[in-house]
C-alpha cells in the first residue's frame, strides 16, 4: 500500500458528508465526519492520504469559529492511475516560478551588457542547470516524463499532460525570452488567467505577412526620419528617438487596436525624446511645419514667447487606416518637468470622457511616454497612479509606454533608483508590466497588442517597459563617453533594428530587397520635398500646434468674439431659489447631522433677510451658473464639506452607509451637472489634473481648492510651468480657479500664507506704466494679463468674479486668496442687493463711510487687500478716526486696477498714502503694489508701507507674537505722527 502526501488542497462542498477534493491535478473522494457539531467548510487542508480503498487516517483539523475536528476517509477517484502527488506537485511550483520570476533573467537589454533590473543574480527556482531539478524533488530521468498541467497554466494548448523537459522549454519561451511579464502580484485570478493565456499559449505570438510588412514600413518611417533631420540639421538639439526607433509603430499598434476596439479619440503625453518623429509619424503633423520650426530667421505670428519645438504639442483629426475609422489625436504641450504632463492628461481624457458620456472610457483614453530615470524618480508618477481609480479621476485604464534608456542624463540606473526596474511604482495599482527587448520588433507589437487588449477588456493601467538604449547622448550635442564609456562603445557597433529586421523579413521571403530599397526611397522623397516646401514659411504660428482647440468659442483667426463682460448680477427669483435649495434637504427621509441641521437653519434665515455668507455666495455662483448649462466641478482636499465645515455640498445620512445628497444637483429642471469630489491626499498631481479637465471645454468652471492655501507649494511646478506661462509658451487659454485660504490668524508659519507674492511675482504687467482707460479698460486688461489674482472680502464680490470668470469672452487662471476666520464673521456679509441684476464684480471697494463725503479732510488713505480691512475698520471705529482715514480695499490685486486706484488717490489729493497688509513685509502684496502706486502718482508722493516686518517665516508660532504684532502696525496705521520725519 503506497501512500503520498497532498501538499495542499480546498474541500468543495460543504454540508454534505461527501465531497469532492482537488489536489496535484487528481480529483479525490473525501467522507468527512464531524464531530461535536463542526459543520462542513471549504477550506485548505494539509493531508496525508492513502491510495487503497478503505484505509482510515485520523486527521485533527481546527475549524474557525469551533473548537472540535473533523474525521477524513479518502481515497482516489476511479479511473486515476496511481502517482505520485510529489512529483505533480513539484512540477506545478516550477510553473509558478516561471510565471512569477521569468522576467528576471528574459534577455531584455538589446546591447546585452545590462540587467533590466539591474541585478545580474538568477532565481535559484528557474531551471537553469540539470542540477536545479534537485530543488523540486527531480532528476534528469524525470525530464522525458509527462506531468499533469495545473489549470494555471496554458502552455500545454490543447494538451492537459507534458513531458517535463517540454514544459520547461516552453515556459522558457513564454517567460525568459526578449518579453519579462509582471503580473502574478495582481490579486485578481481572472486577470492573472488572462495574462497566462496571451503569454503560454503556444503559437500565440504569430503576425499575418501584411502585418510584418506594416511594421516594417513604421520603422523605416521611424528610423529616416531621425537620418533625415541629423543630416539637415547637424548641430541641432532635436532629442532624436535612435535607438528606440520601435516607439513609432509600437505607438500606431496601440491605436490601431484600440480603434479597432471603439475608441475614437486618444490624447497622449511625452517628454522630449522622440516629440517630433511622434508629431510626424504617429499624429500626422505636416512634415514642412515641423522643418520650418528648425529656421532661426522664423518670426512667431502669436503673442507670447512660444517654447521649443520639442516642448510643442498638436490635435489631429484623420482617418486611421487600419480601421478605416476617424480617430482624434491630441499630444498635450509640456515643459521639460519631464512627469508633469501626466496628470493634465488624465484631467484632459476624464473631461472629454465626461463631456461625451463615455463613462467606462470605450471611446476616449489616455497613453503616457515616460523616460526611465524620471518614471522612477518623480514622485507625480505615483500621484498619477493613485488618481487612476478613484470615481472622480479615473480614465478607466491608460497605457504607458517607458522609453527605458537605462540612463537618465548622464547618471547610471544603479544610483538613480532603489527598486529592481524603474517600473516597480505601477505595482501599486495592481497594473500588470511588460518588459521588451526594443530590438525584437514583432515582441514589441504584441506587448502592444496585449496591453491594448487589456485596457479594453479591464479598463485599467498597464505598462510596457521598452528596454532600449540612446544612440547619442542625452542630446545630439552631448558626449556621453566622458560617464558611460563601456556602455557607448558598444552603442557604437550595435546594428540599427531597421537593418536587423529588415533583413529578416527578406530572409523569410516576406519582403524583397528591392521592395525595402523602394520603400525607404518613397520616405525620403516626403521629407526632402517637406523640406523644400518648409522654406516658403516666413512666419512662425504657434497656434497651429495647439493641443486642445476649442470649436466656435474664439473668431476663426483665435480671437476673442467680443471684448466686453455682461453684467453678473441676477434676478432677485433667481436668488431666493438658490438660497432655499441651500438650506434645504431635497430628498425624502434623508437624515442629517444636528450640525448641519444648525447651518442649514442658519442659511434659511440669511435667505429670509436677504442676506449670504461666503457658503453661500458661492452656492449662488455656482447656482446660477448650473441653471445656464455650465458644468461646475469642485476637486481637492476635504471640498465636499470644507476644510473649515463651512460649504457642505455634500450630505451625508447619518442612518444609510454611503447615502448621499448633493442639493447643488436638485436645483433645476435641465441644469448643467454639479461635481465635487474630494480628491487622494495630493496637490502636483490634482492641480494637474483640474489643469488638464479645464482645457478640454472652455464653457465649464473647474476649481481647485487647496485645504489651506499655502498647499499649493507642492503644486508649484504646475503652477509656475502650466498655469502662469501657458498662453504665453502655447497659446492655450485656460479658465482653471485656484481657491486658496490664506490669512494671519495666529496659527503658526504652516497655513498662514498662501504667499501671494509668488503669484504676483509671476504676473506680466508693466509696473511703470499706465495703460490707456478707453473702451472696457477692465477686460482689455484681464486679456493681456496671464492671470487673474484677486482677494475678495465679501461674499458678493466673491460671487461676482466666479461668474465673471465664464462670462468673459476668453479665459484665463484665477487664483483667489479666500479667506478663514471671514467665513463667518458678522461683518463679513453681503445683501442681496450687492448681487441684484445690473451689478458686477467691484476691482476695488472705495470707502463709503463719512470719510468719503468730505474727502479733502482726509487726512490718510489706507489701502489694503482681504482679511486685514475688518480690523482696520474696527481699529478707525475705536480711535473715532472715520473722517480722518479712508480705507479703500483692493480686490483685484493683478492686473492692477489703475483707472481706479488713480480715481480714488485724486480724490484724496490731500491724505498721505499708506499700504496695510498683515502679511510680512518681503510677502504679500507690498513689493507688487508699491511701485504701480508710485506710477499713479508719479513719483510724487510716497506710498508708506504699515504691516509686519521682514521675517523668513510667515508667520509665528507663538499666539502673544502675533497679537503684539498686530497691536504694533494698527497702532502705526493710526498713528497720524507716523511718518512725519
């Protein structure tokens, strides 16, 4: 009697005495006994396990939540001859080895001197010796045995047994050739099945001769156009793609199978390298304009500074030939903050996805190049992959495609990155990761295949990893002998892949010789032709490289339509709608929270005397504008209720989990969609995000808003590259508002400061010059301006420029202070009438007290910005000053209200001027307000500065500081003596 161990096994049953058993491939008969009322379960179970008929083995098993044990009778199924468990066993580890750790030593680096993961070290499971057998139990004799295949595995096809010198054979095939698939991390089974099937199944791997052909063309088209722009323009930085030349078709196999899957419209982000072969070979941008951008005489025809034609992005509408289906390309414009174009695209796709009603992504996605020194290395990567399954930010599935240099500039991958590959942070989605060997083109087309593939049938991210090589340096005019010696001495005899796969094809017959030559002669003939016609461009349109174009919004030549801005005040009906709906629980047996009961009474009786808080004179500009068909989304951290319980927009019923309300979507019959969402722990990657939702339709307000304003600072590459210069550098208009709390409440240094002088540092207005007030000086001013940056104290005024924003005839970024400990000051309110039809946002607030009735008695203007005017006004009521000192607030800091500020200064010709801001004297608003106040006033007169001295910080950490601060500069507001000597 022979008996053999089952390793591990699961009973399938339960409740009845007999049940079935699979383990080692066998299907066994099991009688379990309970005893002491232990139910049946399915669980698994070591055992030992006799093949007779009847031989009894007691086996103690503790059953979760009892405290007895079963019995077990076992013995084989008829018709299974006796094996031995073992050795099936054994063989079904070594499968899973291969599927789990194949990639480590699958032959990757085209040049053969590196490690894709950067350690040359081969797992000691993966039969690379006849003596590694020894590890699983085996031996040489066992080679030319059949085994049982586990149903993890298709590398048998039709085939459920085979010898195991050919499972080793074909799993080497599937695992350890010029293809590393990662994927058994992936905790969903069907989806690891999945995989198995596209990489084990033999055969699999197999192209048509036209689609040989096709690639083959892509790549001569890839490879002469790089030949093409090294021999015209030598000594030029082009960030060519040799080397990686397969990126090209590897780029039109994903779209041509995507399209073939339904999707009709992919926006794509890139660095640097390859832009141009890209622009030219994947979206179609006419060959003679991207030549001309290589002319130095060119003189651009747009406003701006326009930006370096590898930075330059495109929208493309054509036919894909494959499909014979219209398909929209778009390569968004991007800064050399290589990752910082990820999430704008994700923003981008989400919006077109939204706009269309595409919401599981059939019909619009996402691709993402990356290099690999900056994948690894840039933490937006990351960011951008937390985004992508959250309900709100999800493109459901976007491919990326990783140029693997294995170099970043100049520094080795072994100092540039902790991880095995530089793709490890995709693991964190569970987004399965295909390594290639870029100089097997046919490997590449199906890695691309497949990943297509997968993105349509899982609708998530999956990476492929092209492990490639730079043929020169970081740029052409770079010498990367001087750090990588051993490494470019072979790049220099390495045979280019055109060449190698060329000769294949005429190898197998696929292709003659002639055809290749012919082929590679019909290219260059476009480019010297593209060239020659290139030469006629005499001005540079910068418009022409636009990336998100939007139809019937600007005049055909780009303008705006008008350059006026219709009033933003509303109907009293309008009003009084909104502000019940407010205060209000739209939906029956909703039950809320005592707290929000409170605020909601609270907005009831605001609404009763005509009167809003901050809540909600933005619940009315968000209102109103849902009513006209604008689309509002809210993003960031906490918005639903507020970083400072203020807002609310979302109700939560405090019986039902997860029962929500949104009253902002029950205000009208056919109103526009209100989204608010709070977004993942992440500022880079959420402004980029928003950034990129904004650009798909200018008739939408998109929001941002940071859970204090002086989070932005992890945003600023976004900001500085993106919001601040992107008309200038791509002429893109942009309407995305940054909402930021800011103000100095004696908190400490952290969430003080949204430092507005970073923001006004950055505007382009002239300081030392008065522009001429003809016409609407004030929205001629907001087009030439790069952005809008305001501070508003009241409500209404905070109303005001929200709907200003979509009612001005172009766009640009908002960036607005909001305020703290002013969301619910009693002062800090505004009526009804401020918002009454007729009315409009006030750039500057003038002083309406008795000051201004005799104004040539005054004797000090205080100029200010947001919270501070509350306690300068308290401090003027204390000292009886009211008609001695006017205090003029200033809303919209940038661009600078001069027609205004002018009016007001002549009409106190007699009172001194003085700027009060509570923030330090080197931030805020001083440096920028000072010498546009002097150019009001020629230089006349001075303009003192009342506030906090210098300091590094900005704020204190100590509660008294800042007290005795503020004492200290309203006492020198209101000292009249103060600056008399």
């Amino acid at each position: 009697m022979s008996q053999f161990r089952v390793l591990a096994g699961v009973l399938k049953g339960g409740g009845s005495p007999f049940l079935r058993w699979r383990a080692g491939g066998l299907t066994w008969r099991c009688w379990a006994h309970p005893k002491r009322g232990c139910s049946s379960r399915t669980d698994p179970l070591p055992a030992v396990v006799s093949n007779s008929s009847y031989v009894e083995e007691m086996y103690l098993l503790r059953c979760p939540g009892f405290s007895s044990s079963f019995s077990l009778f076992c013995h084989p199924c008829p018709n299974v001859a006796e094996k031995v468990v073992e050795d099936h066993l054994a063989v079904h580890t070594l499968i899973r080895a291969y599927q789990i750790r194949g990639h480590h030593v699958a032959q990757l680096d085209p040049l053969g001197i590196l490690d894709a993961d950067l350690d040359s070290f081969v797992p000691s499971d993966l039969i690379t010796t006849i003596d590694k057998l020894g590890l699983y139990g085996l031996d040489e004799s066992d080679l030319d045995r059949s085994f049982q295949l586990p149903h993890t595995t298709f590398i048998g096809g039709q085939e459920t047994t085979l010898p195991l010198r050919e499972i080793i054979r074909r799993l080497e095939a599937s695992y350890c050739s010029h293809i590393g698939v990662e994927f058994m991390f992936i905790n969903n089974v069907n989806q690891c099945q999945w995989i198995r099937q596209k990489f084990e199944t033999p055969g699999i791997m197999q192209f048509t001769s036209a689609e040989k052909r096709t690639l083959l063309a892509r790549l001569i088209r890839s490879t002469r156009f790089e030949d093409f722009l090294a021999r015209k323009w030598s000594s030029e930085k082009r960030f060519g793609l040799e080397g990686c030349e397969v990126l090209i078709p590897a780029l039109k196999t994903i779209i041509d199978k995507s399209s073939a899957a339904g999707i009709d419209s992919v926006i794509m982000g890139m660095p640097h390298r390859g832009r141009l072969n890209v622009l030219a070979n994947v979206i179609r941008k006419d060959l003679d304009q991207i030549f001309c951008q290589f002319d130095p005489k060119l003189e651009a025809a747009d406003e701006g500074s326009g930006d370096v034609k590898y930075h330059l992005g495109m929208y493309h509408e054509r036919i894909n030939r494959e499909t014979d289906k219209n398909i929209t390309l778009s390569l968004v414009a991007n800064p050399s903050h290589l990752e910082a174009v990820d999430p704008v695209v994700q923003g981008k796709t989400k919006a077109e996805q939204f706009y269309r009603g595409d919401t599981q992504g059939k019909k619009v996605m996402s691709i993402l190049m990356h290099g690999d020194a900056a994948f690894a290395g840039q933490g937006v990567v990351y960011e951008t992959f937390h985004l992508s399954e959250l309900p709100s930010y999800t493109t459901n599935g976007t491919i990326h495609v990783v140029v693997n240099n294995q170099i970043g500039f100049t520094t080795d991958p072994r100092v540039a990155r902790s991880s095995p590959y530089p793709t490890d942070v995709a693991r964190v989605v569970n987004a399965p990761i295909f390594h290639v060997n870029a100089d097997d083109p046919e490997a590449v087309m199906y890695v691309c295949r497949v990943a297509a593939e997968w993105r349509a049938t899982f609708n998530k991210d999956v990476v492929i990893d092209l492990v490639c090589y730079r043929r020169f340096g970081h740029n052409e005019m770079d010498e990367p002998m001087f750090t990588q010696p051993l490494m470019y001495k072979q790049i220099h005899r390495q045979e280019h892949v055109l060449k190698k796969y060329s000769e294949k094809l005429i190898a197998e017959g696929v292709v003659t010789l002639q055809e290749f030559e012919e082929e590679v002669a019909k290219y260059d003939k476009i480019c010297e032709e593209a060239y020659t016609s290139s030469k006629d461009e005499k001005i540079l349109h910068i418009r022409h490289w636009l990336d998100s174009p939007w139809p019937d919004f600007f005049t055909a030549q780009g303008e705006p339509k008008s350059m006026s801005c219709l009033p933003t005040g509303l109907d009293e009906e309008v009003l009084q709608h909104i502000g019940q709906i407010a205060s209000s629980v739209p939906l029956e047996g909703f039950n809320i929270h005592p707290g929000v009961s409170r605020i909601l009474r609270g907005r009831a009786d605001l609404v009763k005397s005509r009167q809003m808080d901050w809540a909600l004179g933005e619940y009315i500009a968000f209102g109103s504008l849902l009513k006209d068909g604008i689309h509002v989304r809210l993003s960031g951290q906490d918005v639903e209720r507020g970083t400072f319980s203020h807002r609310h927009h979302v109700l939560h019923d405090q019986e039902v989990d997860k029962r929500i309300c949104v009253p902002m979507n029950h205000l009208w019959e056919n109103q526009a969609s209100y989204t608010v969402c709070n977004s993942s722990l992440s500022e880079y990657g959420v402004v980029g995000f928003e950034l990129g939702f904004a650009m798909a339709n200018p008739n939408a307000l998109i929001l941002w808003e940071a859970q204090f304003g002086d989070f932005h600072n992890t945003a600023q590459c976004i900001i500085d590259q993106f919001i601040s210069s992107g008309q200038a550098k791509w002429v893109r208009n942009n309407g995305i508002v940054l909402l930021l709390p800011h103000g100095m409440e004696g908190m400490g240094p952290e969430h003080s400061s949204a430092r507005p002088e970073r923001f006004l540092q950055m505007t382009k207005d002239d300081p030392d010059h008065i522009p001429e007030f003809t016409g609407d000086f004030d929205v001629q001013q907001l087009y030439e301006c790069n952005w809008i940056v305001v501070n508003c104290s009241t409500p209404a005024n905070y109303c005001h420029v929200l709907r200003r924003q979509i009612l001005l005839p172009f766009r640009k970024p908002l960036i607005i202070f909001t305020p703290k400990s002013l969301l619910r000051h009693p002062d800090a309110r505004s009526g009804f009438d401020d918002l009454a039809k007729g009315t409009k946002f006030k750039r500057l607030i003038p002083d309406e007290g008795p000051a201004s009735q005799s104004p040539g008695q005054v004797k000090r203007v205080i100029f200010c910005a947001g919270k501070v005017y509350y306690e300068l006004a308290k401090e003027r009521k204390q000292q009886n000053l009211d008609r001695d000192v006017a205090i003029i607030r200033l809303e919209q800091i940038s661009p600078f209200p001069f027609d205004l500020v002018s009016e007001e200064v002549e009409k106190y010709g007699n009172a001194e001027l003085i700027w009060c801001q509570e923030e330090h004297k080197n931030m805020g608003y001083y440096d920028y307000v000072r010498p546009r106040f002097l150019t009001v006033v020629a230089n006349k007169k001075p303009i003192w500065y009342v506030g906090r001295d210098p300091a590094a910080a900005p704020a204190t950490g100590n509660k008294s500081t800042h007290l005795n601060e503020l004492r200290k500069f309203m006492d020198t507001a209101f000292n009249m003596s103060s600056f008399q000597d």
